[in-house]
C-alpha cells in the first residue's frame, strides 16, 4: 500500500441497481478515500454474474491509477476478474461486499435453485481478502448454508475452508443516507386517520401478499386507515392493481415508486405505521428510512431486524409493540395501533434506532475498516 492515509479503491459494480447503487453512492459521497467505480447496468443478472467479469476487467484498463484496496459486490466473480487482469491486481488486497448471497436467496415457488451462481459466491469467498456481511442474520445464514451446499458434491468437497472464510468475515451494515430526510416538515399531524406505509419491492421475498391479507381484514374489522404504496411495483400485474383501487380508491394517498428524494421524504413523514412482511432480507433499508422519518414499525421477530432494534422496544411498557410473531398476531397489534389502544412510539425515539447509520458520521469506521484490509497482503 502506498505511504499515505488516503487509499486508491477500484470498486467493481457489475450490477449498478438498488441497495447495490444506493451503497456506491454513499461510499462516492462520503469516504475520505478516492473510490474509482467500474460499473454495469442492472441487467440480466445471471449474465452478470458468470460473464460480467470479462467486462470489468476490460474497462480496468483504462483505470491509470494504482489500486491500493479492490472491493467487489456479490454480484462479482471476483476470481474470474483477478484473472483476467492478471498480473496487475493479482497481489492488490481485496474485500467482497455480500449485499445477497445466492446459496439463501429465497425462490419463487416452482423455481429450482441453480448451483452455478452459488459457487461463483463460494468462490469469491475464498479468493477475497475479507468478506463484508449485510448484517449478522446475513452472515449466519451463509455460513450455515456452506456447508449443507458443498455437501452436495461427490468429493473433495474441502469443507476445513469454511473456517477460513468464517475468520476473515464482518459484519459491516450498509450506512443510510438520512440527512436528506432532516429539512422535511412531520406531516403526519394532518392525518385523520392512520396512515400505513409499504415502501418495499412488490417482490416474492418481501410478501406483499400477506401485507393487503392483512389490510382487508383490518379493514373488514372496520378500523379506518389510508395507505401509502411508495415500493417498486414493476412486479405487480394490472388485475392487481384494479382490486387495490376498487377496494381503497381515495384511501391509497400515493401509489408507486417515488423516484423524487423530496417527495419520498415527505410521504415517510406523513406516514404513521410502516409494515413488513418479507419473507426474507439481508437489510432492511426502505424500512429503516421510514423509522427514521417517524414511521412506527411492525416487523416479524426474526431476519435482520431483532439485531437493529434495541431490545427495550420490543415489547415497550408505554407504547405499541414493534415485532410480530405470525399473521393473527400481525394484525391483532396492527388493530390495537390503528384503534388507538396502544400508542406509536415517538418520533426521537425512532430515529434513535437509526442514526447511527447515517452516512455521514457511520463513513468514519468504514473507513478505518478499508484502511485495515489494504495493509492485509
């Protein structure tokens, strides 16, 4: 590594799409290292993963300075990379971000795992200097998913290595870019009704599914609310959409994604109650924006979020719970929130879960955790 405290990092993105740009730009905005991006589309994610590496490494070729730290996403062959460009960055000390990993990515159901990208992800792990997890329910769920994947081999299946990659592992949350969301105005003082908030993809693993099950029957039950629907709705179909608007009508106060930072801050502060009810998540930002932004959470007791929310707010003495343990519990606590028997956490409160992953301050230990892995070689 060069004699100096800013570090050169060639960061690999071969695909440039949600939590993965959204982490890039926070690293491009606030590191106080110099951060050179090669980037791809968020296209074709298969290809991405088998065949982008051959595209990565012919951009490099343009890069002209010297790379003191590689750090690649999960979505990088990353050995495949090392040796297409090789000699040049084959001793340059590498971290992979594991945002996903593909041995535990939940499937739509009828749809088989394919064993290629997981051992592309394998792969990767052994030949990174580090592997940075999502979060601790991430790491756990990779590291016990090592070993029953290999053991699907005939042989030579060298499970000892898995120590080795659990020892070069860490915890390393995505940080948030939450000073955006400090100038808007708290707008939920206008609501005459509880506002629930969905601001997640309408995809198979975060269950929206369950979340309108949920909103018909406390509707059904007769407790009054409105809705902001502000996720990623390409995954929903027309027919789906037609029952949402006949059912609610006026009561949806913003259908789709809000692309316009203003306005996304604004509907997260007008909303009262933000839902989840993903089957599976290696983070959680959409939610943790809305909690920041004073949106009460009601999350399953399990995946990412009993490590995010402090163990007091689990069951609060003044206020309404913020985990569930199944659907009838779901909705039983959701009817006490929105028929004001329990009473929503306050907003300091809230945004006391999530502050310190404000990019703006949580940058300073990232940095000094890239600066720990360059002189690892």
């Amino acid at each position: 590594m060069a004699n100096r405290d800013k570090l050169n990092i060639l960061f690999l993105e071969p695909y440039l799409g949600g939590s993965h740009k959204a982490f890039l730009d926070g690293m491009m905005r606030h590191s106080g290292h110099n951060i050179i991006p090669i980037t791809m589309s968020d296209k074709y994610w298969k290809w991405r993963m088998s065949g982008g590496s051959v595209t990565l490494a012919q951009k490099s070729t343009a890069i002209t300075e010297e790379p003191d730290l590689i750090f690649a996403s999960s979505m990088t062959n990353l050995p495949a990379f090392i040796a297409l460009t090789n000699p040049r960055f084959a001793n340059t000390p590498s971290i992979m971000y594991m945002q996903e990993n593909q041995l535990t990515m939940p499937l739509p159901e009828g749809e088989e795992r394919d064993y290629t990208y997981c051992y592309i992800n394998y792969l990767s792990a052994l030949v990174a200097g580090e592997l940075w997890f999502s979060s601790k329910f991430h790491f756990n769920e990779f590291m016990q998913a090592l070993p029953v994947f290999l053991s699907k081999y005939n042989d030579l299946k060298h499970k000892e290595l898995i120590d080795r990659i659990r020892d070069k592992s860490r915890v390393v949350y995505p940080g948030l870019s939450l000073k955006e969301h400090n100038a808007t105005p708290d707008l939920r003082k206008e609501n005459d009704v509880p506002v629930v908030v969905w601001n997640q993809r309408w995809e198979y693993d975060r269950n929206p599914e369950m979340f309108f099950r949920i909103m018909n029957r406390l509707d059904d039950a007769e407790c009054e609310f409105n809705l902001i629907l502000a996720g990623d709705h390409l995954q929903v179909n027309p027919s789906e959409f037609e029952a949402l608007q006949k059912r609610y009508g006026d009561r949806i106060l913003h259908y789709g994604y809000a692309s316009d930072a203003k306005q996304y801050s604004e509907l997260l502060h007008k909303g009262d109650i933000v839902v989840s009810t993903s089957r599976y998540e290696f983070f959680c930002t959409a939610l943790l924006e809305a909690v920041y932004c004073g949106c009460h959470p009601m999350v399953p007791n399990a995946l990412t979020y009993p490590e995010l929310i402090p163990e007091s707010l689990k069951e609060p003495l003044l206020h309404g719970p913020v985990f569930y343990n199944s659907e009838d519990d779901l909705f039983k606590k959701m009817q006490k929130l929105l028929n004001k028997k329990t009473a929503t956490l306050p907003k300091g409160t809230l945004k006391n879960i999530v502050k310190h992953l404000n990019w703006e301050s949580y940058m300073l230990d990232v940095d000094a955790y890239l600066s720990d892995a360059a002189k690892k070689i």
